[in-house]
C-alpha cells in the first residue's frame, strides 16, 4: 500500500503549466523544484491510500476553488524564486 499526496501531483502540473509561459523566471530544475516546494508548503495535503480516498481527493482536486488556491500558492512561489533564485 501507498501513501501519496496528491496535492503534488496537481501542483507539478500547474506549476509546468505557469513557469512555461513565463519568460522572467529561470527554467533550470532547482528554480522549479523551489516553486513547487513553495507552493506544496502554503496548501494542504491530501493523502490517500485506498480506491476510495483516490477517488474523493479527485473529486475535490477538480473543484474550481481547489484548482484556484493551487494556482495562486503556484504564482507565488514563482514570484518569490523571480526575487531569490537559488541557482547561480
């Protein structure tokens, strides 16, 4: 049996989905991994580990409100590396 935090998964894609068409922030791995750090850190986890749980995190992960607070703790994380990178 697996735990997961599927609040991740949602984030990786937002956050690919934001730092892609965003020429101000560095595109490097770490920047990324900053970002999605960040934001994972402002929101709150969803762990699962039966069918059942998997299905009912979905459903709340799909919700417009959840897929704003994600998209918003995703933005500012990407404002927050735009003003520290950690790289060079």
């Amino acid at each position: 049996m697996e735990i997961k935090n599927y609040v991740e998964d949602a984030v990786i894609e937002i956050a690919r989905e934001q730092t892609a068409t965003d020429e101000h922030i560095s595109h490097c791995e770490r920047c990324f991994m900053d970002v999605v750090v960040y934001a994972l850190n402002k929101l709150k986890p969803m762990y699962a580990v039966s069918d059942e749980g998997y299905i009912f995190t979905e459903v709340r992960l799909d919700s417009a409100q959840m897929k704003a607070e994600i998209t918003v703790a995703v933005l500012e994380g990407i404002r927050k590396v735009k003003e520290h990178p950690h790289h060079a």
